[in-house]
C-alpha cells in the first residue's frame, strides 16, 4: 500500500474504504500536496473492485478548518487562474462512481465545508462547526461552496451564511438538509457511516453507481429532462444481471447474491 502525508487510508469493513483527514497540525487544512494524495486515495478506491463505499473524515476536532490559507496568501490573479487553482478538487465530484460518505466532526469551514457538501451522504456531529468564512479573508467560496451550500439550504439562508461568515452547527445542519444524519459523538458519528458504508456495499454494484448517476443528475438538469434520464437509466438496468437476481430473489423470498454484472 501507498504511504501518504497527510492522509491516513483503511478498509475498517468489508467492502468499506476510509479516508482520514491528517493534518492536526494545521486542523486539516486542505493545502495542494493534501488535495493530490485525497484524489490519489480516491482513485485507488474507485479502481479497486473489493471496495464498494468510501467513508472520508477528519479527526474529533477538525474535519477540515478550509484551504489553507497560509498557502493561499501570497497567490497572484496570473496564478491563480493559469494553475486552475482549487479546480483540481472537483476531481472528487466529477471522476468517483461508488458512494462517498463524509462523516464531519469539529470545524468544516471554508473548503472543509465545500468538501463535506461534494459527498454524496453527509452526515455530522451535533457539535460540528460548518460555515463559509472567506468574507472574513476577503474573498468568497472557491470550491462550490457558493453553488452547493445554495442548493443544499436555499438562496435567503445561504447569502446570509457566506455574507456574514457566520457559522452554523452539525444541528441546524441536520435541519437545514444539509447533513441527512446527526450523532452525539465523534464514535456515533463513524458508527453510523460504517453501518451506511456496509448497507450500501450490501447491494449490486451496477444498481449502486446507477442510483447515485442518477441522484447526481437533479443538481444539473432540469425536472423533465432529469426524470426522462432516470427512466433511461431505469430501463438500461433490466439488461443487467442483477436486476433478475434481485427480482427473482423477492419472488423466492430468498436473499440476493449479486452477481455484479
Ligand atoms: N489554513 C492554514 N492554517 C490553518 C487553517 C487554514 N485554513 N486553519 C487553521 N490553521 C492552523 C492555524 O494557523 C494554527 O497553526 P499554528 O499553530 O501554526 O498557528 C493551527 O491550525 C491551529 O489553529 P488555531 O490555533 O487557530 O485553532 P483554534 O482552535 O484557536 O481555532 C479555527 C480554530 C476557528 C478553525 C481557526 O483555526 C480558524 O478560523 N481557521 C481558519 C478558518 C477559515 O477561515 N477557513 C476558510 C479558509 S478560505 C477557503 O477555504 C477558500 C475556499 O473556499 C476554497
């Protein structure tokens, strides 16, 4: 296995792949060579074909305070823009197929909050500390934050949210839609993705990746075309093997063993 920096990598259960944010130094902040090794882990986890739902977190107390902003300082306009700087992140969003969950202890501010909400599943502590500082920096959101917060909670709470800095708690977070789960503890918390990791590696692969192809194209098309787009996804599944094996299952009143295919 690959050793790495700033990120720690498992498989805590079968079929289960995690991702540990590990900076405590900087409370994760997600600097470029951390960004690098994520997208390296993810990946691997996406090419390798045990693993079937990736959890990524960060520790009780940060699950990551923002990019960083000691190497953000000194950037340039000519810089920033010719090195597509932070385009590098949405890698995440746009290459992974298997579910990612995000499990967010302690700060998710800044780019730790846009990470969190690139998750296909968020879930949180009651005590986690969500927020879009960079007005305080002088700056605003640079990795979606400004889209996908907006989305997530509407356009009146998330212009309070960025405009003010303000910052919001794992609570409010699970009332918002923001998080689908809220836990009392960092251990909950990880308790809780692991047994959602597990379900979801509990089903057919191909059913899986459609499921969340699928999720994924409300946040980009229209409702007509996007239900038209589920259909098709729908109807392409009965060419699977699975969907017999799932059917017949229920029918056999048996349990289903995918075939994957
Ligand atoms: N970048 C770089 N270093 C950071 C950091 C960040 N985003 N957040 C924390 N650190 C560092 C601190 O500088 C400190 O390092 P030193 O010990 O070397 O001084 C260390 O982590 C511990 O931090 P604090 O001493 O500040 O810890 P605290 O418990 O007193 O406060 C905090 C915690 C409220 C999260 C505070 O660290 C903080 O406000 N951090 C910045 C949060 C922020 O503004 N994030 C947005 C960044 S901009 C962005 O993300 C742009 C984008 O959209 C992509």
């Amino acid at each position: 296995r690959r050793s790495y920096e700033y990120i720690e990598v498992s498989e805590p259960r079968p079929g289960v792949g995690q991702i540990t944010l590990n900076r405590p130094k900087a409370l994760n902040a997600l600097c470029t060579p951390l960004i690098t090794e994520l997208n390296t882990a993810l990946h691997t986890f996406q090419t390798t074909p045990t693993i079937a739902a990736i959890i990524l977190t960060g520790s009780a107390r940060a699950f990551a305070a923002g990019a960083d902003i000691k190497e953000m300082a000194p950037l340039s306009f000519s810089t920033a823009y010719t090195t597509a700087f932070i385009e590098s992140w949405s890698d995440l969003t746009t290459s992974l197929k298997k579910p990612l969950i995000a499990a967010v202890s302690g700060h998710a501010l800044g780019g730790g909050c846009e990470l969190a909400l690139m998750a296909d599943i968020l879930y949180c502590t009651a005590t986690a500390n969500f927020g879009q500082p960079e007005i305080k920096l002088g700056t605003v959101p640079g990795a979606g934050g400004s889209q996908r917060l907006t989305r997530a909670v509407g356009k009146s709470r998330a212009m309070e949210l960025i405009l003010t800095g303000k910052s919001f708690s794992g609570v409010e977070a699970e009332r918002w839609g923001v998080a689908a789960r809220v836990f009392d503890s960092h251990e909950a918390l990880m308790e809780g993705a692991l047994q959602t990791a597990e379900t979801i590696a509990g089903y057919s692969r191909v059913a899986v990746q459609a499921a969340k192809e699928v999720v994924n194209k409300s946040q980009d098309l229209g409702l007509r075309d996007g239900v038209e787009y589920e259909r098709r996804v729908f109807h392409a599944l009965f060419g699977s093997q699975d969907q017999k094996i799932g059917m017949r299952a229920f029918a056999e009143k048996k349990k289903a063993e995918w075939s994957h295919e």
